[in-house]
C-alpha cells in the first residue's frame, strides 16, 4: 500500500494518515487474517522506517509494518528503493 495506518511523525502534529472508520475497518481485516499475513509494506513518507502495528480494539495483533525508501529527491535524501525477499522454512533447510 501506498500510505500506510498509523500516526505522521514527519510534522509535530502526530497526525493519523487515515481516518479512524478506515484504520478501524483495516486493522478487523487484518487481525481475521492474522494467521495469514507476516508484514505491511508501504512508502508515503519517504525514509525507511520500520514500525510496529499498535492496537487498541486488537490488542493481539502484531505485524510489523515496513516503510520503504521513496523514489524521489524532494525531502533532500537520495532517490533509493528498496526489495524484500521472504523465504519459507523448506527454502532455509535446503540451504544449510
């Protein structure tokens, strides 16, 4: 995704990138599927962050939620990208 849940730390405002329905609504998604999903990846803010989903109404939930480098020169870093590989446990046992 594109803007990620959770709070804007780029100005001293803390304000949310998404409206609480929608944030609400992700995160019951999120926390049905939990079993299924291992990361979110996303980017808006240009830095690479690396951030721990935090909830409230789902207390149980925990997925880590990656924030890539962005293509771009405007906050005055480096125009950078980055890629992720996941391996499978199988995958790891071959290599050793």
């Amino acid at each position: 995704m594109h803007i990620f849940p959770g709070l804007n730390y780029y100005n001293s405002d803390y304000e949310k990138f998404w409206d609480k329905q929608f944030e609400d609504r992700f995160l019951k998604i999120i926390n049905d599927y939990k079993e299924y999903v291992i990361l979110s990846t996303g980017a808006h803010i240009h830095k690479m962050e690396l951030r721990a989903s935090i909830s409230q109404v789902h207390p149980q939930l925990g997925f880590p939620q990656i924030a890539s480098l962005s293509v771009t020169p405007v906050y005055n870093n480096n125009p950078s990208h980055s890629s992720f590989k996941i391996v499978s446990e199988s995958e790891k046992e071959m290599k050793n």
